[in-house]
C-alpha cells in the first residue's frame, strides 16, 4: 500500500513540478528572446559589424530562442505525461 501512494502520488507530483520548471525556464528565455530581436532589429550594417557579422549574431540569437522553445516544449509534454500517466 505504500509503495502505491509513494510510486503514484511522488512521482506524478515529481514529474509535474519539473515540468512546471522547464516551462517556467522556457517562457523566461522566450520573454527574454523577444525584447532582444526587437532591440536587434534596429541594428544595421556598419563599419563596426558587417553583413556577416550579423549574420552570425543573429544565428546565435536563434539558437538560444530554439532553446527556450524546446525547454517550454519539454515541459508541456512532461506536465501531459504526468497527468496522463
């Protein structure tokens, strides 16, 4: 009997607040994310950065952003597989 509530209860409530964790963490970096393509988007071509450059900056903006999205991502499925487990 107990190892049924501790198996059930503790891992559902486990899983469940990792989940919230990672969507948590995940909205964070998608707010973050978003105030600075807004500020990126007024930065142009210039003697101190040229087309490449930016280029580059904004593959690496990308990739943190895509980051945000998978953790936000994993943690919605983690938050189903947990109420629907």
């Amino acid at each position: 009997m107990v190892s049924l509530f501790s198996t059930t209860i503790l891992s559902v409530f486990a899983t469940g607040a990792i989940a919230v964790y990672m969507a948590v963490i995940g909205a964070f970096i998608h707010l973050l994310c978003s105030s600075v393509e807004t500020s990126f988007a007024a930065y142009e071509v210039g003697a101190s950065c040229n087309e490449e450059c930016l280029a580059a900056q904004q593959h690496l903006l990308d990739a943190v952003c895509d980051l945000g999205k998978g953790f936000g991502a994993t943690g919605v499925l983690m938050f189903l597989s947990a109420v629907l487990g």
